[in-house]
C-alpha cells in the first residue's frame, strides 16, 4: 500500500496582542472588596533622577480605553491615556529620591515609593495590586503580580501615571543642566549620556552608587556633585 505523504504543519495562528484587563479588579469588586489599586513605578534603571512611583484606583464605571503597559505606548498616547487616568481614577505619585536612592539602593527606594504612592491615595484602598514578584508594605492586603503592568488594567494605569510624570521631570531637568539631553533619554544609559557624564561630569542628579556616575566621580576626586546646590522644578 502506497504511503500517503505527510501533510505538512500548520503554522500557528498569530494570537491577539495581550492586554490589560479589568478582571483582577472587578473578582474582588463583586465580593465587596473595594477600592482595588494598582501600583508601578518608572525610572529604577537610569543613572539619573528619581524612582518615581504611582497608584491608581481606577473607576468601574468608567475605565479610559486603550490601557496598556508604559513601555508599549510610544509618548503622545502615553500623555492622553495620562489625562483621561486623572480626570476620571483617584490617583497618587510618589518620589524616590536619588539621596535615598544611593543610601537604601534602588530597590527599596523603590519599594518604599510604591508604598508611599499608595498610602497618599485619596481613598484608602483594601487591596493592591504591584508590578512585579515583591510585595510592599502599603497598610492593606497586597498582591504581586509579574508582569502585572500587561496584565491588570490599574497597575497598567500606574505605569502610565509613574512614566509619564518621570518624562516630564527629566524634560525640566534638562532645561537646568543643558548637554546631558535629559530630555531625550530620560536619564538612562546610552552612549549620549555617557559622553556627556565624561564631558561634563555628574549634577547633583545623577546617582552616585550606579557604576559610571561612580566611575567619573572618582576620576575626578568624588567631590564634584557634592557640591552643586539641587535644582527644584515643579512638574
């Protein structure tokens, strides 16, 4: 019997993009267990500026379209989604400083926003929701979820929230200490930032417990960010 040829494999249908949902939210809603917050934080990378942390208490009833995880969204969705969030969620931010930054390290400075962000909520919320694997001391129950920024609509709001408000700060920054191009990486560790930290040297932003401000520090005596006076500019 003549054999039959194999067919050959299907490729796997292209699933819908994931994204943030509601259901997290709404399973303790409807047990009675509410407010239910989100929280996340933007900025525990870079080698300038705060860890800013944000939480969310979205409202049922009127949940913005288009939620997503910050880092997904380029700027100018990231700025509408950040206004509906405000205009119709209770909402609080955070900061962690680059002083607590360098003193506890960027973890708990973390952390310690996260909790901050959340306790500074207008309504005090029962359950809350973080990005991540770790929970935080907050003052009510709290649940970890990884990836939780692509998977809880809340904690995704508190991405948007916490990047957009870091983007902003870094854009003022960059306006006190021209050549860095803060306003372009926001911080973060690309070969701009490092030209400019080895031409320029590190402000009184940048952390000095993270490896090349550490190293032009000590090119340079380790004294030279002590003693500028900190730039305070309002969001």
């Amino acid at each position: 019997m003549p054999r039959t040829a194999r067919s050959a494999p299907r490729l796997p249908l292209k699933e819908p993009a994931q994204r943030p949902n509601f259901r997290r939210e709404r399973r303790w809603l409807v047990r009675g267990v509410w407010p239910v917050a989100g929280c996340d934080e933007a900025g525990r990378g870079p080698l300038a500026g705060p860890v800013v942390a944000a939480a969310v208490v979205l409202d049922p009833a009127r949940i913005p379209r288009g939620l997503d995880d910050s880092k997904k969204l380029d700027a100018q969705a990231r700025e509408k989604l950040y206004d509906k969030i405000c205009a119709t969620a209770e909402v609080a931010v955070a900061f962690g400083t680059v002083a607590r930054i360098d003193r506890d390290n960027i973890l708990r400075a973390s952390l310690w926003a996260l909790a901050r962000a959340v306790k500074a909520l207008p309504v005090r919320p029962k359950l809350v929701f973080v990005d991540g694997n770790m929970k935080i001391d907050c003052g009510c129950d709290c649940e970890a979820v990884v990836s939780g920024d692509a998977l809880v609509a809340s904690v995704a709001a508190a991405s948007i929230v916490a990047k957009v408000t870091r983007d902003r700060l870094l854009t003022r920054l960059a306006l006190a200490h021209p050549g860095y191009g803060f306003e372009r990486h926001m911080g973060y560790s690309v070969p701009e930032h490092v030209a400019a930290l080895a031409r320029l040297g590190p402000t009184v932003h940048h952390r000095k417990t993270f490896a090349p401000v550490a190293a032009r520090l000590a090119a340079q005596g380790g004294s030279a960010a002590d003693d500028l006076a900190p730039v305070l500019l309002p969001l």
